[in-house]
C-alpha cells in the first residue's frame, strides 16, 4: 500500500519492483488521481497489469480492513521496529493464510503517527546514516525481495519434506556392515584393516544422506557381490 504517494514515476516504479517478485495487488491511499497517467508508465514496463489494476482508498483504515496482518514501514529509529529480513522470516506466523499488508508512507514525510499505529509492526530499513532516505520503490524493492526469498525457502522445505525419508544411522551401518563382509569375500579390503576403507566409504554414504531404498539397493549390491566372491572361490553354496 502506497500512502499518499507524490510522484507518478515512484508509484510506476514501485509496480515494476512488485511484480519481480511475485507481488500483484496494489492499494493507493489518498493519491492523487493523476498518479496513473502516462507520465510515469515507462517505468513500469512489463507491470502495467499491477499499474492499472491499483485499487484505491481514501484512508488506511479503508484500505486495511480486510488484513489480517498490517506492517508499516518507517525511517524512524522506533524501539521494536523489525528488519526486513525478520519481518520475511515471521510472516507466515504473523499473516498466516490471511493477508498481510506493506504499508509505505510518503516519499518525504513517511506515515503519521496516527498511521503508524494503526500497524500491527514496524519495519525499518537499516540504512548508513549518511544516506538514511531511499527512493519509495527502493524500499518495496527490498522488502519485496526479503519476502519473496523466504517464499521460496519454504517452498523448498516443502518440497524436501515430500521426498522419501533418510535412513537412519542404523540402517545405514547395516548396509556398510554387508558391504564390509561383500569386499572382504571378493578382496577388495586388507583382512588385516578392512575397517580403514570402511571408513571411508561410511564418510561418502553420510554426506550422501541416502534415503532407505538406497540402503535397501545397496544391501543388494553387496550380497550380489558376495555370491560373485563365492563362486569365483568354489563356495556358491556357502555363506
């Protein structure tokens, strides 16, 4: 949300930041109705849909009503005030499936005090204090971008969660303990210090965090490779 912002090029930039990242619904807040003419849609490219599908309010309490999470934005140095970073890592605490809604102030100004009570948290850019102030689509740009990498983060675990579970630790070792008795019958491992080479192969199978049909597919491998030992020996009906 874009509380009475002041310049037409800043809110069409702001729209192209947006929808890098995934972000579509716009609210203008007291703006001026000239803030979606031509004079600044250059800097909108490719965003155009998000320029003029903007929704418009007279008031923030308007424009909010329907959120489930309210987070202003400010330059103010205000006790409590999150990170971006933070603010992307507890929105879905925070919003849950409901909507949360970014709240910036005016490009000279920012929210009033009014304004930014109405928030249910503050987010503050930490900027060097030799340069503090940004330009408007800056600041969605960044948070836009903080939220937009946890999106995908969970995204993620969502997906690595679907797959099939590790083995365990156990399994794992009964694996290598059929291998071990594999090599040994065909051999490949000192009789004197097997448990050297050993080592390394349990090394390679815990950075591989194999999965339980993979211990399983592995346990086969071995006792094909032991029978091959047997045979190879005269034992194929021993072991």
């Amino acid at each position: 949300m874009l509380v009475r912002p002041s310049r037409p090029a800043n809110v069409a930039a702001a729209c192209r930041a947006m929808k890098n990242m995934g972000l579509r619904t716009l609210w203008l807040v007291g703006a001026k109705p000239e803030l979606g003419d031509e004079a600044g849609r250059a800097l909108a490219y490719g965003a155009w849909d998000v320029l003029d599908g903007a929704r418009r309010a007279d008031s923030l309490p308007q424009a909010v009503s329907a959120s489930l999470a309210v987070v202003g934005t400010t330059a103010l140095p205000v006790a409590g005030a999150w990170s971006p970073r933070r603010l992307a890592a507890e929105s879905p605490t925070l919003a849950g499936a409901g909507t949360l809604s970014l709240v910036f102030g005016p490009e000279a100004t920012g929210l009033t005090a009014a304004e930014r009570a109405l928030c249910h948290r503050l987010v503050r850019i930490p900027t060097d204090e030799a340069q503090p102030s940004l330009n408007l689509a800056q600041a969605v740009l960044l948070l836009a971008y903080e939220l937009r990498l946890a999106f995908l983060a969970r995204e993620g675990e969502a997906v690595a969660s679907q797959e099939e579970a590790r083995a365990s630790a156990g399994e794992v070792e009964q694996a290598l303990g059929e291998l071990r008795e594999a090599l040994l019958e065909v051999g490949y491992l000192d009789v004197m210090n097997p448990d050297r080479i050993l080592a390394e192969l349990r090394g390679l199978l815990t950075r591989a965090r194999p999965t339980l049909r993979e211990t399983v597919l592995l346990r086969g491998v071995a006792h094909q490779v032991a029978w091959a030992g047997r045979i190879a020996r005269g034992r194929a009906g021993t072991g």
